[in-house]
C-alpha cells in the first residue's frame, strides 16, 4: 500500500500535468466559446451561482459560530472555527501566487490578445491564477463533506459547481480553476488532519 506521501506526490504531479495541458491546449478556446454566451440565460444563472464562491461571508459566518458558541458547545465552536481557519488560508494562499504568479485573466485575451504569465503584477486584470472562488467553494464543500458524509455528494457537486462558474463566466481560465479546487481541497484536508480531527471526536456529544 502506498504511502501518503507519495500519494500527495502523485496526484499533486497529476494536478500539476492538467494545469499544464489545459494552459496549453484548452483555457483559451474554453474562454472564447463561454464568452460567446454571456447574453443568455445560461450565463445569468451561473452569475448568481457565482455569487457563493465569495468568501467573505464565510469568513463572517465561521467568526460569528465561534463566538458565539465558544463557551458554551465545542462542537459548533470548533466548526466555525474551522470554516473561518479553510477559507482563510486558502484565500490568503491563492492571492499570494496570484500576485507572485501574474496571470493574465481571459478578458485580457479578449481585449488585447494577451496570454500567459507576467509575475508580480497586483492589478484584477492580472491575477487570474489560482482561482479564489474555487478555493473557497472547495474548501467549504470538503468541510462539509467530512463533517456530514450524509450529504457529501450534494457538498460536492455544489461546490464543484462553483468552481464551474468562474470558467461559464470567463472570469477564469481551466487551469486556474482547477488550481483554486486544489488549494481549497488540500487546505482543509490538511487542517482537519492536523488539528481539527481531534476537536471534532472530542466534542461529537455536542453536535446537536
């Protein structure tokens, strides 16, 4: 059996190859074809599906959990906490190689025929990778499909989804999305595994 290590190892390399691809041979057709319909129904629905890939409410959202139910039940202390701590890191993650990174978001194809990477650039028309919105919708779509595998397959499509939108929407090319779902995925799963795991089984008598 495999070790975790190597796991984490392959599927980063394989992550890593899709960018890759997906930079070379999909992200603008895909862009161009989505912004041939941005008049239609189609596109104003994923415009409001969008809309909860914003992470600001669940920055507020987890704060307001832990605060208020810090002294009183650990359980949903500890969940808000964690919503607050995934969305976070991930967020403050993707901007930092978004900056670093300088990717030309696809309105920029449209407009100037610009492609590709120009680093350290802070402007919106430059920070097109990783995808903050699909990290944040991954994050939070893997914290509730830990905390409630009951309903993971509806986390997980609804985050996926998400994540979709931003490439429906040509505010994201390919790659950049699926290295935003990367981020949001690897976040939680690492956070969970190093310190909320043990809040959780500790508190589960609290749950309700």
């Amino acid at each position: 059996m495999m070790n975790k290590t190597l796991q984490w190892s392959i599927v980063t390399t394989t992550v890593a190859l899709l960018c890759l691809l997906s930079y070379l041979f999909a992200d603008i057709q895909t862009a161009l074809w989505f912004h041939t319909i941005d008049t239609t129904l189609f596109h104003k629905v994923f415009s409001k599906i969008t809309l909860f890939g914003d992470s600001l409410g669940y920055l507020a959202g987890g704060l307001l959990l832990f605060a208020f139910f810090r002294n009183w039940n650990s359980y949903w202390a500890s969940l808000g906490l964690f919503l607050f701590s995934t969305v976070a890191i991930s967020g403050i993650t993707a901007d930092l190689v978004k900056y670093v990174a300088g990717r030309a978001r696809p309105k920029l194809y449209f407009h100037e025929h610009l492609y590709g990477f120009d680093f350290f650039h802070w402007e919106n028309a430059w920070t097109s990778f990783p995808s903050g919105h699909s990290a944040t919708a991954m994050s939070v779509a893997i914290l509730l499909a830990i905390l409630y595998p009951r309903w993971r397959l509806v986390s997980l499509f609804w985050g996926l989804l998400i994540a979709f939108s931003r490439i429906v929407l040509a505010e994201h090319y390919i790659s950049d999305v699926i290295a935003g779902s990367f981020l949001g995925i690897v976040s939680t799963l690492l956070l969970y595994k190093l310190y909320f795991k043990s809040k959780f089984e500790a508190s589960e008598h609290n749950k309700i």
